[in-house]
C-alpha cells in the first residue's frame, strides 16, 4: 500500500474469514491504521465471512476516537455472511479489488479447504494485494504451497521460530 495512492480515496481493506471475537468485536483496533497514515480521511473496512450473522450489510459509521473525530476522520464498516468468493462472484463488475485483503490465522490449510480454495483462486486470479497470517511455521508454509499452486508469487520472507497469534506470515502478494 503506497501512502499516495490512499489519499486520492477512501482506503478499502477487506477482512476474510473473521472470527466474531477477536475481529469483530476488537474491530476499532482497525483505527490504528488511520492513526499511522493521517492523510487518509476515511477508511472502510469490509468484513467477509460465514461466520458473521445475517446483517444488513449496509455502510456502518464507526465510533473513533475524540482526536479522529474532532478532525472529521472516517471509520466504516460492512458485515457480509458469506465466503469471499461468493461475496465477490454476487457483486459481478461492481467487485472493487480493495487495497489490501487479510485473513488472520485462517487455518486454510486445516479447516474448511474445500471453500477456502475458492477464496484463493479468487486472490490470486483477480491479482488482490493480500496478507495470510498462521499459528505456527508448519501451517504458514502449508499455506503458502496453497497460494503457490494456485498460481501466487509469493514475496520472500523469513521464518523465525516463535508462537504467536498472527506471529506468521503465511504469503504477501499483488
Ligand atoms: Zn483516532
């Protein structure tokens, strides 16, 4: 994400696969974002997964703090139950590629493959700027075999050896 390119419009990142807790419900930590980049006036975030409740879906004006607020800064959500991919194919040409997409310690490699498989194609075909975060060095390297051959080039990295929540970083890529 280069700086310049986020003050011509509001930023748009886009969260996969939440967990209710801790995404959802620790979501203005997302505020930071705008605390370390203060040229971006708003920033909207949309949240993408099946375990997020049925909701209207509509733009959500969030709570910032008093010095964001005082200067008029922005922070917005949306909620879609669904898979990514899914979320993508039902809005068709109206799909907007964000500036960065997330999952934070999806287990995709463990968990739910078979819809996971679906989001990464999607990733890696429409060339989204994306981050997967793992528990541990042995699912972020599963992971990244499945971006790999799905066809991603994936940024190099390190691994060094630690536990951590989103202590790993299972791929980066454009
Ligand atoms: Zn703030």
């Amino acid at each position: 994400m280069q700086e310049a390119s986020l003050v011509s419009k509001a930023p748009l990142i886009q969260v996969l696969g939440p967990a209710v807790e801790p995404e959802l419900m620790k979501a203005q930590l997302f505020e930071e974002i705008m605390h370390q980049l203060p040229k971006v006036q708003t920033l909207q975030i949309i949240f993408c997964g099946p375990d997020i409740p049925p909701n209207s879906e509509n733009w959500m004006e969030m709570e910032t703090c008093p010095r964001c607020r005082r200067a008029g800064r922005k922070r917005r959500q949306r909620l879609y139950s669904r898979t990514y991919h899914e979320y993508a194919l039902r809005l068709g040409s109206a799909y907007e590629v964000p500036d960065l997409a997330v999952a934070f310690n999806s287990g995709c490699s463990q968990e739910a493959r078979d819809s996971w498989a679906g989001t990464i194609k999607h990733l890696v075909q429409r060339k989204v700027p994306t981050i997967f975060t793992a528990f541990n060095r042995e699912e972020g390297e599963a992971e990244g075999k499945l971006f790999a051959n799905a066809g991603a080039t994936l940024e190099p990295h390190a691994v060094t050896g630690f536990y951590s929540v989103n202590g790993w970083l299972a791929c980066g890529f454009k």
